[in-house]
C-alpha cells in the first residue's frame, strides 16, 4: 500500500477529511439554532407552547399526533435530567458546545491540508512540521475539552513524530540542494 | 557563502550552453541552475568529476574561496 504521493492512502485521508470538514461546519452552523431551541423547549415556557402544539392549537396538527411515543423509557429519563439542570448550566452549555466544534473544525481543516501535501509527495518540509506542531497543540485543548485521555494520547505521539520529520526536512533540503 | 562557482565564467570560455552542459553530464538545466546561482549545499564528486570532463578544466577552474560570512547549516 502506497502512503505519500497521488491515489495513496494520503489521497484517500484527504478526500475524507473535506467531506467531514463539510459535515462539522455545517454542524457549526445548525448547533447555535439547535441548541437554543433545545435549551427553550425545556424550560416551563417550551413546555407550555409544546403542550399548544399538542393539543391543536396549531390548525396544521392534529391532537395526538406529537404524544412522544416514539421516544424510548431512557430518553425520556435523559430528558428529565435535561430539564432538571438549572438555566445558567444549561446556558453555558451553548458557547462549550460551539467551542468544541470549532475546535474539531480547525483540527480537520489542518489534518486536510497535511495529508493534501502527503498527497502530492511533499513529506518533508519545515511547512509541515509547523502544522503538525499546530495540529498537535490543538488536539491538546481538543482532549482537555472533552476530557479524553486517547486524543491527548494522540497529540503526544504527533509531537514526537514532528521531530523525525524536522530531521527529515533538514536532510531533504541537503538532498535537494545536492548537485 | 564562502566558496562561489565560477560555472558560467568557465562555460562561456568554452562557449558551452547550460543545457548542452546539462544533457552531457546527465544533469537537468534546474540542477545546473542550483550550483550557478550558488544555492548548492554539496556538490558531488562524480558531477564534479563530469563538469570537468565536458569543459576541459581542473576543479580550481569552477571554485572560489571569498573569505565573508559563513553558511549556517
């Protein structure tokens, strides 16, 4: 299996990571309306326009027709222990989410642009090295956020790979410049 | 640097093109381009070896020494 250069797995981690970019970003955009409306249908004001909307205020709704009977026994528990949260926690809940995923959207965009440059056979290069450093430190706040241990595990191991391949550049730029 | 190759001095003595220069020794016109504009960090014998060959000259011929600033590796 081919590694670095054109339809390698660089290629492949390349393609895959645009398409998950697209994904988080478009996640980035939704969560702000999602997650106030989420936070707003579980305060006693939600309630009680949900609870219109059941009993056919709305003249498109039939009475019934949202009973919740698709939501299983846990979800229903999970959304008690939503409501039971006090409004401050759950207000402060909005800028972490958003955090998180902006984070996860800049670690995506510079995981894509190393492989892109794995993918046109350009391993070994100081611009490299500064992203994986880069990629490395945001992966750090990324663990931290989301308290885990794997993604710090991961960013330790990037930090060391960063000096094989400073070494690397430095011996690549002595082979290019080799006449 | 210290050490200026004098590449393009020797050829025009020998009214020889970079190209030309390139395809007898095996060399793409970038890689000559390299050790003209004093960009190479080595040089290997066996080109040396070849440059001399194909322009009729001696390795002092191609090199000078200018004391100055050294090359930071």
């Amino acid at each position: 299996m081919r590694y670095f250069g054109p339809k390698s797995l660089s290629s492949v981690m390349a393609k895959a990571l645009k398409v998950l970019w697209v994904l988080a970003l478009l996640a980035t955009i939704l969560a702000p309306f999602a997650g106030t409306a989420v936070i707003y249908f579980s305060t006693p004001q939600g309630e009680a326009f949900l609870e219109k909307v059941k009993t056919g205020a709305s003249s498109c709704i039939k009475p019934g027709d949202l009973d919740g009977a698709d939501l299983s026994a846990k979800d229903k528990a999970d959304w008690a222990k939503f409501k039971a949260v006090p409004l401050p926690l759950k207000l402060l809940m909005l800028p972490y989410g958003m955090a998180v995923l902006l984070l996860l959207l800049t670690v995506l965009s510079r995981a894509r642009r190393l492989f892109e440059s794995f993918r046109d056979d350009r391993v070994f290069r100081q611009e490299n090295v500064a992203l994986m450093k880069n990629l490395a430190k945001l992966l750090i706040a990324y663990g931290v956020l989301t308290f885990s241990f794997n993604t710090l595990l991961i960013a330790v191991i990037l930090l060391m790979a960063c000096e094989v391949i400073k070494n690397g550049a430095v011996l690549q730029e002595e082979h290019d410049l080799t006449v | 640097m210290p050490i200026i190759f004098r590449l393009d001095r020797v050829m025009a003595d020998r009214k020889m093109a970079l190209n030309e220069l390139g395809r007898r020794i095996g060399l793409t016109d970038s890689n000559l381009s390299i050790l003209k504009t004093g960009k190479a960090k080595a040089v290997r014998v066996a080109t040396l070896e070849a440059i001399c060959r194909e322009l009729r000259c001696q390795p002092g011929d191609l090199m000078e020494y200018q004391a100055g600033e050294p090359s930071h590796d």
